[in-house]
C-alpha cells in the first residue's frame, strides 16, 4: 500500500462483519453461565440472620453490575458488528459506483468504430 492511499477489499470486510455474529451471542452464554453459577453462591451469607442482611445486598448489586457489563458488551459487539457490516456495503457501493463510471467514461472516449485502443483523447 502506499503511503497516503487507503485501499479497501470489501469482501474482506463483509466477511469480518460476518464473523463477528458469534461475539454477542456468546456474551448472552456468559450471562446465562453467571447466573447459574450466582445460584450456586446465594445461600452461602445465610438467609434471615444480620449477616446476610448485611452482606446479600452488596452480593446482587455486585452480580446485577456484573451482568450489566456482560450485556453491554454484547450489546458493544452488536453495535459493532453492524457498523462493520454498514461500511463493508458503503465500500461496495462506492467500488461499484466507481467501476461503472469508468467504464462509462472509457466508452464515451472510444473512437467511433474503434474500441481496441479505449481512452484516447
């Protein structure tokens, strides 16, 4: 690539965007891990005594924050991936509009009955 010109290969980025699909859908497996295995924890402060008074509402707004970050990076991701997605078709789109403006132009420049040597002016 040379210095100061930016190429893109459109289907490299559709095919990035593509593959992104997976990253939301496992942070929705993250959550469901954590909030299976927070199960497992719930009981260890007790149920009705000061301690577990005292310590079970630092414990759900420890894993509520905990799972709030989980969904906000899925949500990061999905973001992502359709941003991704969004300028793979802005490139293609640009790429084709180019291709066919020059290819028009390069007709237009063709000698009447002469379109070996295209592109002469």
């Amino acid at each position: 690539m040379a210095s100061g010109k930016f190429i893109a290969n459109p289907g490299r980025v559709r095919e990035g965007g593509e593959r992104m699909e997976e990253l939301p859908l496992m942070t929705e497996k993250i959550a469901d891990d954590f909030i299976s295995d927070m199960q497992n924890y719930r009981g260890w402060a007790g149920d009705t005594d000061d301690f577990a008074q005292t310590v079970r509402p630092k414990y759900d707004a420890n894993n509520q924050a905990c799972l709030d970050l989980i969904r906000a990076v899925g949500g990061a991701f999905w973001g992502l991936r359709q941003a991704v997605l969004a300028n793979g078709r802005h490139i293609e789109g640009v790429s084709n509009y180019a291709r066919d403006e020059i290819g028009r132009q390069m007709s237009s420049l063709d000698g009447p009955g002469d379109s070996s040597e295209g592109g002469r002016h």
